[in-house]
C-alpha cells in the first residue's frame, strides 16, 4: 500500500509563499498545491519601470506553471480563496468556473499587503496604486492619456493640471516613481510635446525621506531628486484628494489630475478568513517559528506575518524577509514530518537600496558600506537583474536597460484602451471604469 502524502497548501505567489513552494520542490512524500488568482509571479521592485514605459508587463512577470514544470509534486491551481476552515483544514477556492474544495495538513498563507490609505476615503477613490500589473499598465496608459489630452487644451492652467503628477511617499517606491516619472518627461514626452511644462512633486508626511536610512544617504537622496528636476515637499502630507487637485496640510492646493500612492501598506484581509484578530497593519501574529499563533499546523509569511526582532521591533515589510520565511516555513514543515525541532527566524539582511534615475541611487550595504550616485545605481542594476526569474526576461529587461541608457528613450508608449479611463468608486463601494 503507498503511503498517504503530506498535503501542503501554500495560498500566495509572492515571494514568501513561490520560495516557500520552492523549497519544498523535490520532497517525494509532499505535495504541494500552489494557489494564486493570477497564473503569474511578479516582480514587483520593477513595476514603477512598467508604469514609466521602460519596460513591458510580461518582462517582469514569469509564469508560475513554467516555475515548476520539472517538479512533479508541486501543482498549481488558478483562482481566489473563499474561505478556510482551520479546524476541517480545508480552503475553499473559487476558479474559473466553479468553488473547489481543498484539504491540508500544513498551510502556508502569504498573502502579502495591499495599500493603506488610513482611512482617508478620498484618497483611496482618487489615488493610482502601484502594487500589481493591472496597476503599473493604468498608470502608465493615464499618464500618456494626461499627455494627449492637454495637447490639445487651449488653456494654460487645464494644461497645467493634466501634466502635474503628485507622488505621495518618502520611502524607495515613491523616490524611484517620481525620479523615473520626471526621466520619461525630460527625455522623451518633452520632445513629442511641445510647449507644455510637465512638474512631478513629491510629497512626504515627514521631515525626510528614506526615514531607515543615514542622514547622509537622506540628504544625497533629497538632492539627487532635485537635481533631476523633482520637487520635494515634505512635513507636509496629502489631507484631501478630489478631482482634479490635492490639498496638502498646510492648505496648499495642487492642480493635479495624477496622484500616486506610495505611503503606507497593511496586510492583506487573510485574517479575517482564518478567523483571528489581527495586529498593526492587520498583520498576524506569528511565532518565531512562523507558525500563527493558536492555529495548529499553519503559517504566515512575509507582509502578512507579524513577528518582532530582538530589539523588539517588527520585522519590515521586505521581498528580502517574504524569501527568507516563506523557506524557512517550508523547512520546518519537513522538520516537522521528520520529528525534528523547529528552527526560529533570524533574518539575514544585506542592507537596503533605493534608485532614483539614471546614475542616481543610495545603497546601505549590510549597514556599513554606504554608496551614493552612480556606484549605487550600478549595485541596485546589479542585484535586481540577478533576482529576476527566467533568463529571457533577464535578457530582455538588460536589452532594454542599455537601450534607455544610451538613447534616453522609452519605447513602451502605448496607451491600453481598458486602463486608459479613470475609475470611480460606485455607492456598492466597487471600482468602475468611466
């Protein structure tokens, strides 16, 4: 008689929950059932080039299936999880044509964050995020609709409104947003565009930018920015978004029909399917062997899990920390099949980078060396090439780099029919495309 599997559900293919998968790659006496609503994996540190028109959408992105074509007992099911049942172990998932029904012995969920936008409904209806695909190919076909449109306004301020772009967040999402945002407006709009004067102004609730990083990488941030022609704005953050401007703290008003939200993330509402309170952030808390805290058998990585080091302070919402626990879970699943005990979590961080144009970035190598200027442009290059999955699109993406470097063009400049409308939040609360 052939001995029962062990059956492992990893919901999420993000980083936390496709390395959790992976590590589990080759176990004969484990299977493995992936779940994720796109058939995809993303990577994410990329997405502002998509919405910039320096890279494609599929240059970025690699199809989950091709992942794990050569490993037999990893298996892959297209849809979005419904519910989940920690004391049947199953989960519930709606495909694309019917809800099917899924047992486990251990659970994994990696669900990662979606965008915070502290209750500021406003905000949330009129802000563009930066988290998905979808996200990076409507911003992009937005901001060349913007274009379009003011080319042929007669009036100054109208124009002026339709070319103004406000990023919202300090930290490296909105530096490298607004930086790459001011490049395609430098070097390429302003050539097929005449007569406009397109701003890009960055806006940040605190004092600085970069809040984790030294004062001298803060500082040669803020001014990299500027050089390339941003304006900063900061101790003063967004308190109303309506059509057509924002409104700043101080009570300033900006003409703007673009504002891109990059300041806060929380987790994604997986707590509420497991039946558990969550935390700050709707983060859920974990033990340091990643196990969710009075769930038998189930774990939380990355953005979703809420675990604090040894200086008390929870771990940040990184890929670098999604990577290394999504293995680490896996890991102890086997430990566990083997009775063996559990390792606990101890993050092993090379240091944070941030890019914020051509031959302009800030690198804190494992929190000793720091780099500035082109060094760390070349070193963030360097790492985000190798971490890319799929040699084609390895290829393809340093194809493109070199291309934009030396021509300071943006090719990807095709504005998507389907994206290209603004949306509206309808009274069901739904987004609806106008």
């Amino acid at each position: 008689m052939t001995p029962r599997r062990t059956k492992v559900i990893v919901v999420g293919a993000g980083f936390g929950g496709l390395y959790a998968a992976r590590t589990l790659e080759g176990y004969s006496e484990i299977d493995v059932l992936l779940i994720d609503r796109n058939n995809y994996h993303t990577f994410t540190p990329l997405l502002y080039q998509v919405a910039t028109c320096g890279l494609e959408a599929e240059e970025i992105a690699y199809p989950i299936r091709g992942i794990f074509r050569k490993r037999s007992n990893v298996r892959f099911l297209l849809g979005e999880v419904q519910s989940i049942d920690v004391d049947q172990r199953i989960v519930e998932v709606q495909t694309l044509d019917s809800i099917q029904v899924n047992s486990y012995d251990y659970l994994i969920v990696a669900t990662g964050s979606i965008s915070h936008f502290f209750g500021n409904e406003g905000i949330s209806r009129h802000a563009f995020e930066l988290k998905t695909l979808a996200d990076a190919l409507k911003l992009r076909s937005h901001i060349l609709s913007m274009f379009e449109r003011a080319a042929w306004l007669p009036d100054d301020a109208l124009r002026y409104a339709y070319t103004t772009i406000v990023v919202v967040g300090g930290g490296p999402t909105g530096l490298e947003t607004a930086g790459a945002i001011k490049e395609l407006y430098s070097h390429v709009l302003d050539k097929e565009f005449n007569g406009m004067t397109p701003r890009v102004i960055l806006v940040e609730a605190a004092d600085r930018l970069l809040l984790a990083y030294p004062d001298k990488l803060q500082e040669s941030a803020r001014r990299q920015l500027e050089s390339l022609g941003v304006e900063v704005v900061l101790n003063d953050p967004v308190e109303i978004a309506e059509e057509g401007r924002v409104i700043l703290k101080s009570g300033r008003a900006i003409p703007t029909h673009t504002l891109v939200w990059s300041a806060g993330v929380k987790a994604a509402p997986t707590g509420a399917l497991l039946g558990i309170e969550t935390g700050k952030a709707g983060r859920i808390n974990v033990t340091p062997s990643l196990s969710i805290v009075g769930l038998d058998g189930v774990y939380a990585v990355g953005d979703l899990a809420y675990l604090a080091d040894e200086k008390g302070q929870a771990y940040p919402m990184l890929i670098p920390v999604a990577k290394q626990q999504g293995m680490l879970a896996a890991r102890n699943i086997v430990r566990k099949l083997h009775e063996q005990s559990e390792e606990i979590f101890g993050y092993r961080d090379r240091g944070i980078m941030a890019t914020i144009g051509r031959r302009r970035a800030v690198a804190w190598l494992y929190y000793r060396v720091q780099l500035t200027g082109f060094a760390a442009w070349a070193a963030w290059l360097g790492l985000h090439l190798i971490a890319l999955l799929g040699f084609r699109n390895r290829l393809n993406v340093f194809i493109n780099w070199v291309w934009n470097y030396f021509t300071f063009d943006r090719s990807v400049r095709i504005i998507l029919p389907r994206f290209a409308a603004r949306d509206k939040v309808d009274e069901a609360g739904e987004k609806t495309a106008i």
